[in-house]
C-alpha cells in the first residue's frame, strides 16, 4: 500500500492500451489498496486526451463517451483530487521560473509538492509522481520526490 500522485499521462495509460496500460491498471487496482492522488486539473487535461483521439479518428465517438464516463466515475471512486487553489497557481508559476515547464505540468507538480508537504507535516512517506514524461519526472526528482514512468513497464 502506497501513495501516488498520477499525472494525466498516467491517467491516460489506464483507459488505452499503450506501453505501461498494464502497469498503471495493477497500480489502480483497488487491491492493491494505494492512495491514488489526481490533480483537479487532471479532470480536464484527460477528457481533453480523450476528445483529442477522437478527432484524430483513433476512438469513434462512441468509445470517446464511454471512456470520460468511466473516468468520471474513477474520478469519484478510486481518485483522490487534489484541489487546484490559488496558492498552487501561484507555486506553480514561481515553479517555471526555476524549471523548464509547460503550464499544466508547472501545476501538476505544484499539486505533488503540496501533497508531498502535507505528507511531511504528518511524517506520512512521500508520494511517488507518477508520469510518462521523462522531463517531469526529471524535475520531480531535483524537488525531492521518487518518479515512476509507466513506459519503463510493458
């Protein structure tokens, strides 16, 4: 039993079959009991992931559906959401300042640290961020945390 905070391109390995699906379905796998911590903006990044397959013609339509549906009800059930604030806006905005980021990354890993604080504060072990960008998970490391990327996996 451990914690992880996924970012949404581990989300997104659990609805398609890509290089480390099975991974992150073990990993889901209610179980195996772990917390499984999503950022709030994870809720539009994956619908976005979905919806982008869609257009691009590699789900229909139909498939599209079924699968915000289904992560929507995991959102409910099986994710723990970390709020998006204020206060993680504005780390993540002074988190770009010392680190190559895009601004969804900036504010997945602001919402990490803020779970890896409150982990802290509680003397809880930290979080491991899991994420299939091997720039992530780079920075993730230099802030302190372990980083698994599902595409080590098959």
């Amino acid at each position: 039993m451990g914690s992880y905070f996924l970012d949404t391109s581990a989300i997104v390995k659990r609805y398609f079959p890509e290089q480390g699906h099975t991974w992150v379905v073990t990993l889901c796998d209610p179980e195996q009991a772990h917390s499984l911590y999503i950022s709030q903006a994870a809720l539009v990044e994956v619908v976005a992931t979905v919806c982008r397959k869609a257009r691009e013609q590699s789900i229909a339509d139909e498939e599209r559906d079924a699968l915000i549906k289904r992560f929507r009800q995991d959102s409910q059930n099986a994710y723990i959401i970390w709020p998006v604030t204020i206060a993680i806006y504005t780390a993540a905005g002074d988190l770009c300042r010392s680190h190559r980021l895009r601004a969804y990354d900036a504010v997945q890993l602001a919402c990490v640290l803020g779970l890896r604080d409150e982990a802290a504060a509680s003397e809880a072990p930290f979080p491991i961020f899991v994420c299939a960008d091997n720039n992530l998970s780079a920075i993730v490391a230099t802030e302190g945390l372990s980083a698994e990327n599902p595409t080590d996996y098959p």
